[in-house]
C-alpha cells in the first residue's frame, strides 16, 4: 500500500520560467531512463520476488523512485508555470505566443497537447513505453540490468546539470543524480550476495563455445585486448575455414510429411523464377526519354556528386 | 562493410514443422532481447566508439549477432514451412487450415500476415522498437547495459531450451545460449579495463546522499542485507522526520515574471473550485431509479463479492 | 514523498494458479485502462494543478491507484507462481511445459519473457504507452477525462469478475471495482464545483454552429432524438446544398509567393499526368497468360465466390 | 457506403506558407485528440452499437469529423506549399532550404519525410496510434469518452487558435472548435436519455467502499471538498490502522500444489541472497583510485552542487 | 553468417561538426525509409525465400544495406563528434552547451540520450520500429513492396542531398542514392521473371469488380484518365441507385443461437436510449451562467471569428 | 466533405457467431495492410496533390476503403454479437465465459477490452500505427507504395478466404479482394501516364554504381539470374579487393575545430581502456564455486546439448 506526503523528498527552487528546458528535462520524468521507468522496473520486480531481503530493497527503491518522479515532474511544472496560463488565457499577442512555443527543444507540443503540464514522454515527445522495462524474472538478470539501468540515469542527470545553470535545479538534479550512485551500489551488492550468479540462470555453458572469440570484423583496425586474448580465450580468426562452428553444413533444414512436400512443391512451382531470362519492367518502361540519365550529366544543384566520376570501379 | 556467407555459423536441423513453436521462437528474433536488439545495440555503440580496441570488439560481437539473427530465424523458417505452403496454395479444407493457424501462440497472425517467414516481432507479435536498445555513448554504461543484456537473452534461450524436445532446435538453442555467455564475459573484461569505471560520467556524487539507503517500504517484511546495512550504508528510517532531505521546506517554487504571476492569478480564478458547495453533477444525474443500489442486493452472478460485507470498515 | 507499507490495501486470497487468467487480469495492470494509466493520469493532473482542493485529491487518487496496481500485480504474481518456478528449474518434461505456456491468453508470452512476473503489457502482450495519459492540462477537460476513465475501469473490472469463479480474485476485483465507482463520484463533484464548466477553455463557440446538427449519414435508420432534435437544434439534411457552410467556395487556397508559384508550377510539370493515353503498365506485363483469368472459372475452393456472379451491376 | 465531395465543409483560406505553424496543426490531424482520433472512435462504435437512435448519431459525427479531417489536413496542404516544391525542385540554396527546414516545431521531418504533405503524427511528429482510441462496447462508458474527447479537442483548437494570426485559419479553426462544442451536447444528451446510465455496465458496487474517500495524501495542503467531504463520504484518515479495507492481513497468498510448492522450494534456495555478508562487487572493483571521490571535492563546473553540503541529514 | 571489414564501401569525409544536420540524417538510419529497415525487409524475406536465385539477390542486396546503414551511422557519428566530447566533459559554459543543444531538428534529444551516437531512431526522434517492415511472403508482393521502399529511399536521400553543402557529404550521399536506383532495377527484374506476377497470389478476382471504377468523390474536380475511363474500365457513377453491388439490401446480418438472441435483447432493454425525451445533462449542469455564451460576443483576442457571422446557414 | 449511407457497398451475411474468427478478421480492419491504411495512404496522397486526375483518383479509391473498412468492422461485428452480449449480461456461467474468450487468436482481448467491437488492431492485438502508411509526397514514390499495398492487400484477403468456410463471409471477402486488384489497376495506369517516371524524384543517379551490382552474399547457393548479370550488369565479386567504391581509404574523417579536438583527447583517455590486463570482473565474482561448470556436466534435462561436443572447433 503506498501512501503520500506532499513534502517532496528535496526542495524544488527554479529562478525562472523555461519552457525549452523543461520539454529536456522530460528525458529523466518520461524517458527511457527516467523515474517512471526505474519505478516500474523495480516494483515490477518487488511483486513477483519470494526472497524476502531483496523483495524489500526493490520495494524501498521502487517507492524512492516514485518520489524523484515527483520531483522532476514538479521542475517541470514551475518551468512552463509561465507558458501554461498564457497560453490558456490568450494573454500574448498570437505572435509571441507562437515564439514562445517554438523557444526551443519540443516545447511546442509540451505547450499545445499538455499545456506545460510533466507529460509522460521522453525530451522528444515520445510517449513512455513500457518496452523500456526490461525485468525478467530472474534475479541475476534483473539486478544486472538494474545496475545497468542506474548507471545509464546517472549519466543523463550529468548531462542535465551540465546544461543548465539554475542552481535550484542543478542542486535538485544533483541530488537525484547521488541517488542513483547509492542505488547502484545497493543492487551490487544485492547480486553478489547470491552465491553463484554467473551465468544467470540454472543452465551451463556449453564448454567449446563459451570461452570462444569469433574474430568477425576484420581488416586494419582489429585489435587485442583482456576481452578477446589471453589464456581463458580461444580465438577464431579463419571464419570461412571454421565455420559452421559444429560439424553440420551450414544449412538449415526440416523434415517435411508428404502432404507439406507435395504442397511445397507446388508453391514453388507457381512461383520460380525464370534466371535465363531478360524481361521487360516497369522500371524499363518508366525510364521513358530520360533513360540515358544516368550519365552524370544535368545533375543540377548537386554537382559536386557528380564529381564522384571519381568512382575506382568505373 | 558487411559481408555473408550462406553457411550458417551453426547448422539448424528441425525435426517437424511446428508454427506455434516458431512463434515462440520469435522472442528471440524480434522481441527485446533477441538477436537483432543484440546486434543493434553494439552496432550503433561500435560506430560511435573511439577506443580502437572497444569499437573492434563491438565490431565483432555485433556481426556475430546477425549470424545469429539468421540462426533463429532459419529455425522459424523450417518450423513454418508447413502452414506456409498450406495457406498460400490453400491445400487444406478451410477448417484445418483454420485450425492450424490456432495452433497455439500468436501462430494465428504469423502465418496470416508474414506467411510463416520471420518476423521481427516478439512471440506476442509485438513489433520490434529501437526503444529495446539503450545504448548512450558512455562506455561505463554501454558495457553496463551490454553485460546486463548478454545475461537476459541467456535466460531467455534457456527457457526456450526447456519448453522444446526437438534435438536438432535444443542444441542450436544450446549454441546461442553458450555464446551469450561467452559475450557477456567479453563485456565484463571491457569494463574493467578502463580504470576509473564507478561512478559512470564524470561527476562524482554528493557526499551524503551517496552512502544513504532510504527505507520507504516498511511495515511487516522490512528486512536487511549488505544493500542496506552496515559500515557504509546511513539508514533513514523516520521518513516523515527527515523529509525533505534539505534545508528546505519540501515544496516546489518558481519566480514568476510580474505578468506571468498575473495571467497565472487570472486562470486561477477562472477555475477555482468551491470547497463547500455540493452540486449536483452528471453521475447525480445518471444513477436514476437505481441509485440505491449500491446496497449489494442483486449481485447476479457475483453473490461472492456481495460476501464482502465483511469489510472491516463498514 | 511517496512511502509504502507491505500490507496491500485488499488482502488477496488466489485459490489456485493460473497463467491464462494472468494474463487476462494484465489488462488492468498494464492495460489501456489499467491501475498505472490511472494514477500516472491523476499524478501528472495533480503535478501540475494549481488549485489545493483538485490538487490534494488528484495526488489522494493517485496514490491509491497505485496501491490498486499493486493488488492486481499481486494476483498475477500468485496466478504465475507455478509457471515460474517450474520454467526456471525445468521441472517439468519439455512437452508438458510447452503445453502449460500455450493455455490461453498470451500467457505464453507472459511466461516466456517475463517468468510470469507481472508485466506492464495489456492482455494481448502490448507494452503500456504514456499514449493512454489524456491530461490536457485544463481541468474542465481532464476530470470529465477522468470520469471517463473511471467508467471504463468499472466495466472491465466487471467482466473480469464475469470471467472468474475463483472467490479470492472475484472478492479483491469487486473491491477495485467499485474504487472506481467512488473516484467517479468524487472528479464529478469536482467537475461540478467549477462555477462554468462548459465549454471547456475560455473561447465561447460561434453562434450558429453550436446547435447546428450535420445529418452526414442518411439513408434507412436515419433517427431522431434529443441529440439531434428539439428547440435547440437546427439540423441539416440537404448536406449538398448547404455546403461549405461559410459563404465560400468550399476549396482550399493559400497565397503564394512569386518564387514559390514559380517552383511550384515547375514540380507540376515535371509530374503532370497524361490523362488521355492508356499506358502499358506493369501490371499488363506481369498478367501474362492469366491475363484472362478473371473470368471466375478455376476458383478452386472458393467456388462459393464465383457464385457472386449474381453481382446486380454485371 | 461512404461518398465524398469535393467541395470543403468550409471553406479554407491560408494567408502565406508557414511549415511551422503547419506542424503544429498536426496536432489536430493525426493526434490523439485530433480529427482521425474522433472519426475511429465514433465509427468503431457505430459498427458495433444496437440502439438505432446512437448508431445514426455516430454515423454522423463519425462522418463529419472524417470531413473535418479533410479541413485540417487542407489547411497543413496550403501552409507548406512552398516547402513541398523547393525541396523536390532544389530551387534554392542548400543552406537556405536547410533553414527553412528548421524553422520550428517538428517541420524539418514534415518536410523531409513527407514533403510538405500532411501527415498522420501529433505536432512533435509521433504517428497516430490506435491506442488513443478508446471505445469499449459499453455505450455508458463510451459516451463519457465521447464527451472528455470532444472537451478536450475544443481546447486543444482554443490554444491553436490562441498562436494564429492568419484570418483565414483562425475563422476556420473557429469553426471546428465550435463543431466539438456542438458533438459534445449531442452525446450529453445520448448518455442521459439512457435512464440508469450510472455506474456504467451491470454490477452495481458493494455498499462500504463506494462512498468511502481514502486519505491517502496527507501533511501541508490536505484540503477539503465536495469530492471527499459531506453526508455521502467516509473518509479514512488513519491508513495505517485500517488498512486492509477486509478482513485479513494485506497479505497474497496462493495455494500451490504439492508439486508446485516443490519446486517452488528449489528456486528459493538456488536464488537466495546472503543477508550477512558484505560481498565485493563490481561496483568495488570499478571504483577504484576514485573511490573517494564522492566526497564532494573536485566538482567541476557543478560547485553549486558541493554546496548541498547543506544537507540536513549529514 | 556475416562478416564485417572495418573499411567502409564509400569513404565519408566530413568538412565540419554539426548536430543539427546529424539528426536529419538519422531519417534514413532509423527511419521508415532508411538503411536498417531496407536491410531487415530483405533479410526476412530471404530467409523464407525458397526460389535459389532470388534467395540469393535477398541476402546480397540485405547485407550492401547493412553496409550502407555503417555510412550513414559514421556520417552521424563524425557529424557529433563534437557535441559527445563537449557534453560528457562539460567542456563549455552550461548558457553555451544548451544552445548547441537546441540548433534545430531533434539535435536536443539526440545529444542529450544518445551522446551524439547514431540512434534508431527517425529525424523526429521516433524509434525505428519493425512496422516499417511490410514482408509478407509472397514474392509477387514483397517484390513490389521492395521497388516501391527502393524509390522512396532514393527520393529521401535526394532532399537530403538537397540541403546539404559539405561535399563529402553530399557525395556518399549521392552514392547511397544511386545504389537505391540499382536495387530497385534487380527488383523490377526478379518480379518479372515471374511468369505470372498479377494479381499476386493465386485466386483471381470475380469478373465484374476487376474491371469497375467506383466515383465515390464527385463534384467540381471530377476528373477521368486511363485509371477510370476507357475499354477496361466500368464507371459506377450513380452510387446511391447502384449500391450494394450485390442483389441484398446493404445489411449486415448474422445468425444468433436463441440464447445468444435472448441475451442479445436484454442488453438492448437495458441500454435502451429514449428518443423523445430532452433530458438535463451534464454539459446543462455545467454551461451555468455563461450558458448564454454562445452568442459570439466577447471572443476576446478572437474577434475575426466572430466575424464568421457571415456563416450561410444562420 | 464526406457523406455516407447506411447502406454497405456489399451485403454482410454471417452465418454465425465466431470471436476468434473475428480476432483474425481485424488484420484487415486495424492491420498493416487493412482498410484504414488503405484509406488514410490515399487520403493524404490526395491533400496534398495538385494534379487534378490524380487527386480525383485518390479521393475516389481513399472513400472507397471507407466503405471497406465499414464492411470488414460490419463482419467482426456480426461475428462478436454473441460474446458481447453475454459478457455483458453475464449470461453464462464463469467457466464457460472464460472458455469462449479463450477460444483462439487474440479472441481474448477482444471480447474484454473491446466488448467484441471491431478495434483497430491487427489480429495480435497490436494498435494500428500511422507508421504503416508511407506516403512521401512524390507521385512517382507513392504510386509505386500504393501498388504494392494493394498487391499486398489482395493476398491478406485470400489468406482468409482461404480459412474461412462460411459462404457469406467467402463472398464478402471475394468482392474485396477483387477491388484491390481493380484498386491495382488503376495506379499503375496512374503511374505510368507520367513520363519519366524512373528514377522517382529529380536526380539522376551517378554513372558506375547505377547498373553495379554488388555481391555481398557468396558461398554455396550463389546464383544469377536478369538481377545481377547480363549486360546491363556490372558484378563485383571480389569485394574485399575493390571496396571501398571511391578512390579513398573507406574509413569516416571529420575536420574538428582546435577546442573540439582537445576536448576529444580529454574524453579519450578519461575513458581509454587498457587493453594489456587482464582484470578482475564481476562475472569473475560471480562464477564462484559454479565456475567450472562450463565443462558440460549436469546438464539436467537439456542432456542433448551436451552432446554438441561434437562442435568441430574443441
């Protein structure tokens, strides 16, 4: 059961109206990494975890979270406190009230849809998802991702701080910003206080494959390091030679009854096409007087395209 | 630049066709934590990366992803091979086709609409989004995500193994399993080469905020752990005292512009509420002859909820 | 500041497991008219309103729609139990688990990726998108939103309970239900207690088209009521006379710029179309020896549709 | 059967070309609460509705609005008649047409995308979505939508006519503003001529909890109202001490078969944390020489942010 | 299975930073039009395909567009360069690092989430979705959807070539845009050595609905062309005479069980609507004083609407 | 303006109820290739274009799918009545209701959150996105897209044709089908009276790559066909040898300014890994006593994993 104090968890002062930083600040209320979704992620979690300690600390966050949504969704509010009552009361002549909704970012739709309301979408309008939740279930994956979720947030209230420069919001955001670090650590060490969390899940590796580096990108610029060399990996270099990795052909292939033969083969059938030939398109017949266009010539405003004569293979 | 091979990494050998099999399946094709979110996720970090030994191994580990991408979507492609042939050439009766398509799953709209080829949706025919792939441009929080991620699409092919007694599909399955593994300890060993990797960004945190856990979930089930507990944690019980965790008296304020602070007066009074007054309002309207009739008398066939007259607070 | 306490506000008794129904009860999780719709809809309301009165009871509502998602989370966690634990531990024979994932709903997408972990999806597996949060940030629009929402809640949580004859789930889903009643009641007093609600916004409408009834769809079944009949309706039927109902020419123009006639005429002839000549086309090419066929004969077994011979315009 | 005229329901005429101004009329054309939302929501339900007299009523407005979809969408066709031919023409300066791209709002992919054309997305160019229709088969609910949908679309024209200083589209936008006020009476008096119209659907509630208005948010600014004060209301206070609102003890439970509670079991103890140690984590491993650093020193250009060394909990 | 070389097939050579123009550019990275969707939309069809020739074209013209989404990403990501470094060290004034932010497009989001590196998403911001992708397994079909997304892609790159003057740019564009001409030719060429290629699929269409022209928008603007008129075509002109185009009534009808029909009237009774009345609604209730509004005086800033007193059917 | 007629365009005659028939039917209603995206494709097409016979063509063929979609929503419709009814009244006992909803395809949320109204979703239960309509403002582009979703239409028609045994639904369906052939027809008569309609848009393409072909996919299965030889055809084979294209290095420059290279430098080796250790990593903290069981042992019941030891690479 949640219940709510209409203290926020920190203090909210904002020096003045901005509608354009507030439609940015959305980012952390209604994006990807933002307070609904570490919210959702953890309580999701919370209501389906048995073990009591960790069922605890999901909750305890979860909740947490909720109050940080409360406090980015108030910046917000005071942010577009301005734009909010002219809008609705036509104080401006229309032409300022229209530069004031294109001030910048995409204030304009936070102003015309929600009236500078904190709007669950991300600082481009995108409306929040919950394929931002990736909770799955299994303790050493979701704590994993949780890590990382606290450390993506981290790095989007740095950047926030780093543009702005209201003190009552750069001190606000850095709160929120600590926050994660602690949060951080105390999934850490949630993890690791399951004994054997690596691999996730119940299934081993299967022992060739799991200390193997397949070499796939090439040419200058392939590189060495801790991830790819040492005495833990075996590398493949030779793709053509080695592959497929098991002793097969590298095709794939099914067993089919009769009958989905049969039928197979009558989809085929009706649907080969014919290699030896050369027939006519709609594109042969669209390419009309200007067929031998594509010499290069005429090429217009784009000129310098047409420099790519250039072109080694020609 | 790409290039492919039409050998498989590993060889697919399906024993029969078997649609809703296949549309499970596509969990792992286009669904969040499937193939094409793996390749896509290290492919956009690989371009952006500086480091050359990271971007080389995003490089490499992003084209192994697409040779999985085609590894899972070949198995759907056997699986499939059946219906698609049935439906397109309408070689059953009407009511065994029908039937087939509800074999279970989302088999229904995967033969219907894609005609058993892979699709790039999850098994709920969900479509794919790029909101699934989370990378940020900060190696301390891609390596993060990409750990975090490698340990989902594990457990996933793990489940997936379970639920299928097909041998040729259970070792394939085996296969991407094992190399997830495999990539999430490449990521492991890329985050911790560089040095300095916790906190992400480059901000550090704000002193007191950094150790503190704040216990929001109380009640019956509060518990403690390392992630709570101990020499580094300050615990804040007594929310209510604490609160907020400033100076500051807990509200949110902006300073509004003089005309700002007038509009604002004036829709205020616009739509100011009357706290003592009762109107009469639609619902007052709409209840009719049966306004009495939140007595629970003729609950139908929900006589067990009228049984909730034993609620505590009547 | 949100807290929580681990009692649920409705304790919940689920009489055995059951993913299917799971799944069906996610539409009020994550569902359009779902626990989180409501009270992100009433906390981003209350965020931003201004008035003491609206805003404490947005923020009261709010906060018990989220102790609301919390019970349905909770009954989807129980329903699941089994699934979870037999999917991550392989408990079952492959076959059997296979068929437990496919018992109806999409409860196989449930437990495929979300280990049967409450999942911000609707009932089909859909993610929850911000796109059901209507708030518009005028509070005669969003409480008559709200009392809509309520509605809607109300009558899905009754076909839930139609659906159900587990006691435990029918008692807690009555009770939530009938929440939505009570919040009903409490935005219409709100509603109402705003002196001139209607229209909503400031701006009164133009006198002639605010009782003006368009009757756009005649033909049998044309009816009458107080919508479109009575004192205060002038109701149009000779749709072709009267239109466009300025004193215009019903067409669309803008006033362009020299420059902007001159490209703009420029674009037309390079694209205009020659409305007299009778192009071979691709289609033409591609009928082929089939150009005939659609003489109806060789239907295959769609013979009932050659039947539409009987087609009156033949 | 539908049928169409060319000929406008008004007549639109566009001062000057303005890409900007025309992105944020999409709004109105494909977004949530703009003219294809109202047509689909109208019309799905007159598909499915009985009552003869509502059917008609929503074939109508169904109709019209598909004719105000035309009007907006005229508007957005004449306001970016330059754009669509400079750009396809190349007919200026490259650096001028990337100017004019970026004049506002979301035009640069107004232009880029469509070419001027309107296009189905809100004003911050996220495509429509079905999921802002929110019909449900229950014509008291879905006449409550109708009536929120139409409230809210008036504003929505109020704020854009509120931003326009071209006659023309201020007289037309005037219009349809003054069409949603008219839509809106219509379904008022189609909900109440249905005699028992609320709650909506069949149930009635069960009688203590449907006059009961839970305090949930409390401390500074908990007021008082018609929406929770009065005869009708009880209102709880004390949450901790009442809560569960049953008889039981706030907990869920579910019975598990002997099986189920087996492996139950076995999950448990593979995933069961250590609350006792103080594991080494990763975050340990990366802190590394900085691990001190959330002291608060060496903050960079965040100073400000040291200064929350104000902290009260310190 | 893929493999990778890190050189790119076309050189990029950036003459200078620019985000604003990067986030235009993502229109053909994670775009409807753009290099993943053209990538993805052929490699799902060649996984299906069985047809060894066009299998083959699938997979080569699949990978070169894998190719060409690295082009475009490193174009983005050279273009950001200098935004990424500036934002994650907070190298300049916090004023100075908001307005590189906000240069136009969606350059806000792109720095502020994304750091800058190449997202999937379009030039609004929206996330590449696999909607885009419009495979459906039939060849005759998927082909033409391929020459059709092949004209588009290359009309998009025109307009971005169009508004670019970095020559480097300009020519990897004009690369990119050429090699869409190239596919869209091979296209043309495998679909018409189809034999039989129209209509798609195998049942044919009924004899007088293949060839009839439906004038369902008349009045000023008809207009005919070798699309309506001619040998081929039948012309429905008189709509209302001819409609239904079968011999029924223009109904549609099902046969209900009596127990479907008996439940079917008592939904009927129960929502019945009574046509005759003029009951008091809510919009009545709440019109209040200003119920007098409507009269068009006091439109304050809004005084060119009222002047649509002019409208004709007053 | 549109009007309309309660009267279908073809008669609905079902024979009787069928939700999960009905779930399927929606592809066609809500889906990627239904009526709305037929209808909304043609209806922007013909907004914003001036040739006068195309825009006649477009408007005439965009109403026509509003009558389509009115006769595929009258279907489902009809199919659903029974559902409807008795969830709503209740009518049947739980167990029987829950069993209808289950009966196959997404029936299920259908009937619960649609009341077995036609919704605007594909058969998955996916909500109709603008996402499927890619209109892109040039003739000669879109002509092409609406040949193809015709071709594409027609073929989704005979899929359900093809399941479905009830001659009245087999009719309707029939006559739709056809239409989009005789809808097929027409834009490619449209299409082709524009001239020079190949290349679509201005620029012509640049000389070598235009007739290149590039093959990208070797191996086994490598075939030729009119795509890629024949003298038209430039092939290139040897890939790594030619890459890249142009006479440069293939790799991606830019020219930073003197600030932005320092900062650059400054993130690079704040962020620089190191690539000679070999560091301890969180998974090697959570491998713990489980470490070794990557050797294959224990494999529970995926036994037959283990024995892909027979993978060539060990």
């Amino acid at each position: 059961m949640f219940m709510h104090n209409k203290r926020l968890q920190y203090t909210v002062r904002v020096g003045e109206t901005n509608p354009a930083l507030a439609s940015l600040l959305l980012e952390q209320f209604g994006g990807a990494d933002g307070e609904l979704a570490a919210a959702m992620r953890y309580f999701t979690q919370g209501l389906a975890e048995d073990d009591p300690g960790r069922k605890d600390m999901l909750l305890d966050i979860a909740t947490e979270e909720l109050s940080h949504l409360e406090i980015v969704g108030s910046i917000v509010a005071m942010l577009n406190k301005g734009i909010k009552a002219q809008l609705s009361e036509a104080a401006m002549a229309e032409a300022d009230l229209y530069r004031s909704l294109n001030a910048g970012g995409d204030s304009h739709t936070q102003s015309l849809l929600y009236a500078g309301g904190p709007a669950l979408t991300n600082s481009s309008g995108v409306p929040w998802t919950a394929a931002y939740v990736d909770s799955r279930g299994e303790p050493t994956c979701d704590l994993r991702s949780n890590i990382a979720a606290e450390s993506r947030a981290k790095v989007i209230y740095e950047r926030l701080i780093n543009i702005t420069d209201d003190p009552g919001i750069k001190e606000a955001l850095g709160f929120l910003m600590t926050r994660e670090i602690a949060h951080q650590k105390s999934f850490e060490k949630a993890l690791y206080s399951i004994t054997d969390n690596f691999p996730s899940g119940k299934l081993p590796g299967i022992a060739p494959f799991a200390d193997m580096y397949v070499n796939t990108s090439q040419g200058e610029g392939d590189a060495s390091g801790p991830w790819n060399t040492g005495e833990q990996w075996e590398r493949i270099d030779d793709l053509e030679e080695v592959m497929p990795l098991d002793d097969g052909d590298g095709t794939a292939t099914v067993k089919l009854s009769r009958t989905e033969a049969a039928t197979a083969k009558k989809v085929a059938e009706r649907l080969q096409s014919d290699p030896a030939g050369n027939p006519t398109t709609g594109a042969d017949l669209g390419a009309g007087p200007g067929a031998g266009k594509t010499t290069g010539e005429d090429m217009g405003s784009a000129q310098d395209i047409a420099a790519a004569g250039k072109a080694k293979v020609e």
